[in-house]
C-alpha cells in the first residue's frame, strides 16, 4: 500500500527543496555533506541508532502470556492486555524492537498449517485459541514503531513432565507432526529420567526442511522485521547421558567420519538454509541468532576467548564464529550473561572484546544479551547484588564500536526492576530514543525529504504535520516511519545537531491511509521557540534528508 501523494505543486516545490541544498539541515542525518570536513562531536550517552530490545519469552509462560490469562473470564482481551503493557513498558525505556518467541515447542502462536497451536496460549495443547495472536504481536508492535523480531525455536519438541509432554509422544497435540513421524524425534535425556523432553532429530534432512518449512511459513505470511534464534539446537549435555544419534549418522553422515563434526554441519546447514530462504521470500527481514556467550576457550583454540566455560562449538554442536565469518547471520546477540570481574569461567569485560573482533570486517552487527533476570537475585552471588552491575554493561560496550546495542532477558525481568537496575541503565544510557541501526547491505531506495504543511500549538503542546511527497514511486522507497528532531530557538539546524540523538524526541510509524502525517509533542514547554525537522525512514531505519526547518515561535 502505497501513501497518498501530494499534488503536482506540493510534489514540484518538494522537489525543488531537495535539489537546492540550501542549509546543512538538507544533507542527510547519517551523513557528511559531500563538501563538509566537519567532524561532529557526539554524546555516547545519546547514541543516534543503537538496538534496544527485551525478549518476551512464551515458553512455560515465562513473560507472554501468562498462565493466569488462561483462565481469565476473557482470556484474549487479557492477553492483549498483557502485551500491551509490555510494550508500554518498551516505549517507556525508548527500545526500539521487541523480540517474540512465537514457536516455543514445534508448535504456533498462529493458524499454522504444519504445527499445532501452542499450549501456551489456552493451557491445552492444540486448541485453537479463536484468534491469530501472531497478527496481533506484530500489528501492537508496528503501531508503536517497534520492530518485531520473531523468535522460533527450531528443534524443541516438548517439556518436561509433568506439565509438559516429556517424552510421551502420545501426550503432544493431537496430530502433531511427530506423532505422525516418531522416527523424526529422539528423547533426551531418555524416557524415564528426569527432565527427558522430545526434540527433533537435527541430523535428519527431512527434519530440517521441516522446521524451515514451518518458521517461513510465519515469514511468508506476517510482516516480521526480523527472524531470531536462541541458542537451542542439539540438547544441552545432561550428566553422561549421550543424544541417541548413532542410527541417523550412519543413514546420514554424508561423507563425516567424526560425529560432532557431523553434528555441527547439521547445524550449519540449518542456519545458512533458513537465512538464505529469509533473504529469497523478503530480502528486508533481518536473521539473527542469539547463541550461549562463549564459543571455544583459547586453552583448547586459540581462536577462542580467555575462559574456561563451557563451549557451545562442542556441547550444543553450534559453531557461531562460523556463521559471522561466513556472514549467513544479520545480527548475533551473544548472551553474555556474566558479570565484570575476577571470574575466569567467563567475565564480561573479557568477552565483549572477543565478540567485537569477530564481527569486525564483517557486515555481521553485535548486539549483546543482558542478563537482567540476575539483578538482585541473591542466588546468583553478590556481584548481581549490585544496582548498577548492568549499567555497568553498557558503559563498558561504549569502548568497543562493533557493539551495536543489547537485548535485555527477559521482559518481566526488566518491568521487576530489581536493586531499581533498570531506571539506573535507562536514565543512563537510554534516556533518549534511537534509531536501529542499518543494515547497508540490505536493499534501499533513497527517500525524499518530508514537507512539513503545520504547526500549531494547542493545549496539550505543539502539533506537527507534515506530508511524504512521492512515497514509494520509482526509484524512490517507501517511508515506513519518521525521526522528529526539536532544537531549542528559531535557528537553522546545523548537521551535527542531528548526528546523535540529543535533541530526537521521537519516532512514529508512518500512516499509509493518511495524506498527512501528524504529532503531538506533548514535552513542548508554553512559550519556547522550536525548531523541528522530520526525516523519512524506510522499513530498514534507512534514514533520507531531513525537512526544512518548522519554527514554531
């Protein structure tokens, strides 16, 4: 759907302003004018694009939706209720996506035609909730111009008894696929011992078109902005227990004489198929995997970092540093879940340099996972009894360029705000918006400055209008939301104003139903002068030229 356009007069003058540089506040944000040597100084404390992000975990009701919604006299208005709060909470610490697990256990969070729907939504395996929440998350997302990562797990069957399936094929939904296919699954640990769950078997071909086949089928049909992964693939080692997968190597090894090398091509496959079949159905949905934080300690490569942890490269088969060199990923979320300090297993200040010299020379971004369920939590030992350990984090990413934002675990665990941890990183280092960063080698089409056509002050602060001149019309791309800019005064912007986010009070989603677009600064002060530029964002944060400035006096 294409927005409305303006008439030939509007779209002629609009025209004319972009090819007329006459201030610096034409050239865009992003980037240096073409006859600029002007290094502008920024505030790392206001970063410009940075990812922010919580992920909202449905497994076991862990954030979304919660088990007491499934009982509720309207369960789905209090689903959506839920959601929505989260997502207040979102726009109340200026993260700028969510990510969503919507495939818990090879199953739905909507009208899937290959899986069941999750047990997570009615509390009954394969009911059908009677409506799509998938729709809904994206949709709820979208209105608040958050971007919607989905996050599928790709092998997980069941859990554990007794309120999960086990290992009982018997007890998943009725007619799930691996009923019909048993010999797609194996137990681990086996059927009997505590904790055994069902996964499907990563080393069968079958199985892995499968699973592609049932994530894109979400891709293909919901307007997701990204596809995530956690670092769930081959179970995580239980006592001696070994995954029973001698049958499927021998049928299957492909020329392999070592099983975990084996194992870890199986892996590999999974990610480089599933990223290439994202970039064939929508070139503009990003992938990212959010694998365990350490993947070889140096003592046993000398690629790896300075721990001594466990290794996801031998104990999940997931060899991660691969995917970034070989660039099948977007985006890696490392969850370094660790905190700063004399801890030789796996200490955060030692891990964020490892991961940013990986990414470096690659079009791979870094963000990095939070452990915000830690805060304050006794358990986890007296360096999480410290409020500011995760602010600390993030000061510390600031040294390392390649670290390009955080996602935070998990949702609920941000909104508990344990030790206050959360307002001390949100006042720090969240305490304007951002935009995502870009993605460069994603498709883009240069977008025209917006025409600002009012602004007016009103009671509840100053309304800004403004019209997108020939959105989406050859070769021009389509604006999917807009950055709003307020410098104190009645002076033309100068381009360093806008090279961090100090004086950006917001983003919104651009309406494609409406000729003019329009805001409402509600933090403008009765009798200051302003002056607003609005620039245009594609769907990828893409950012075009900024506006001629608006004085509001």
């Amino acid at each position: 759907m294409k927005a409305p356009r303006l008439g030939a007069a509007g779209l002629a003058a609009a025209l004319l302003g972009a090819l007329v540089a006459v201030t610096p506040a034409s050239a865009a944000p992003d980037a240096p004018a073409a006859d600029s040597t002007t290094t502008c100084v920024t505030d790392p404390a206001t970063p410009k694009r940075q990812f922010r992000a919580m992920w909202i975990s449905s497994v076991v009701n862990i954030d979304w939706p919660s088990k007491a919604s499934q009982t509720a006299p309207d369960r789905v208005a209090a689903q959506q209720a839920e959601y929505r709060s989260l997502l207040d909470l979102a726009e109340r610490l200026n993260h700028n996506a969510v990510v969503v697990q919507v495939r818990p256990t090879a199953d739905a969070f909507w009208p899937s035609p290959h899986e069941p729907w999750s047990e997570f939504l009615t509390g009954v395996r394969g009911q059908d909730p009677g409506w799509d929440p998938l729709a809904f998350l994206v949709a709820e997302a979208h209105a608040r111009n958050l971007e919607f990562h989905a996050w599928f797990n790709p092998y997980r069957v069941s859990m554990p008894a007794p309120s999960g399936a086990g290992a009982d094929v018997t007890k998943l939904a009725p007619g799930h696929p691996a009923q019909q296919h048993p010999e797609w699954t194996f137990a681990y640990p086996p059927a009997g011992v505590a904790g055994s769950r069902l996964y499907y078997n990563p080393g069968i071909p079958e199985v892995r078109e499968f699973v592609q086949t049932a994530m894109m089928d979400a891709v293909q049909r919901y307007d997701v902005d990204g596809v995530h992964f956690d670092d769930y693939f081959y179970p995580y080692p239980s006592g001696t227990w070994q995954v029973p997968d001698d049958a499927t190597f021998a049928e299957f090894n492909r020329g392999f004489t070592d099983k975990a090398d084996w194992r870890r091509d199986n892996i590999n496959l999974l990610v480089r198929e599933m990223g290439e079949k994202v970039k064939a159905a929508k070139p503009w949905v990003k992938f990212g995997v959010s694998p365990f934080g350490i993947w070889r300690n140096k003592t046993v490569d000398p690629l790896g970092s300075d721990t001594t942890g466990s290794q996801s490269y031998d104990i999940i088969s997931a060899d991660t540093r691969k995917w970034i060199k070989e660039e099948w990923i977007d985006y890696v979320v490392p969850q370094l879940y660790w905190y700063i300090g004399q801890y030789p297993a796996a200490d955060y200040a030692r891990l964020v340099p490892w991961w940013a010299e990986q990414v470096r020379g690659t079009r791979v971004q870094l963000y990095i996972g939070q452990a915000d369920y830690k805060s304050g939590e006794p358990v986890y030992g007296p360096f999480w009894q410290n409020p500011r350990e995760l602010s600390d984090h993030l000061t510390l990413n600031r040294s390392y360029p390649e670290v390009l934002g955080n996602v935070h675990f998990s949702a609920v665990q941000v909104r508990a705000n344990r030790l206050g941890a959360t307002d001390i990183y949100a006042a720090e280092h969240y305490s304007r918006p951002a935009l995502v960063p870009a993605m460069p080698h994603l498709p883009r089409q240069p977008l025209l400055m917006p025409v600002v056509t009012g602004t007016q002050r009103q009671d509840d602060g100053v309304r800004l209008s403004w019209r997108q001149p020939a959105d989406g019309v050859d070769p021009l791309g389509t604006a999917t939301s807009y950055a709003i800019y307020r410098l104190d005064g009645t002076d033309l912007a100068d381009r360093c104003d806008l090279a961090d986010a100090a004086h950006l009070v917001d983003t919104v989603r651009a309406r494609p139903d409406a000729a003019t677009q329009t805001w409402v600064d509600t933090t403008a002060q009765p009798g200051q002068r302003y002056t607003y530029v609005v620039t245009a964002l594609d769907r990828l944060a893409n950012e075009g030229p900024a506006s001629p400035p608006a004085f509001v006096r």
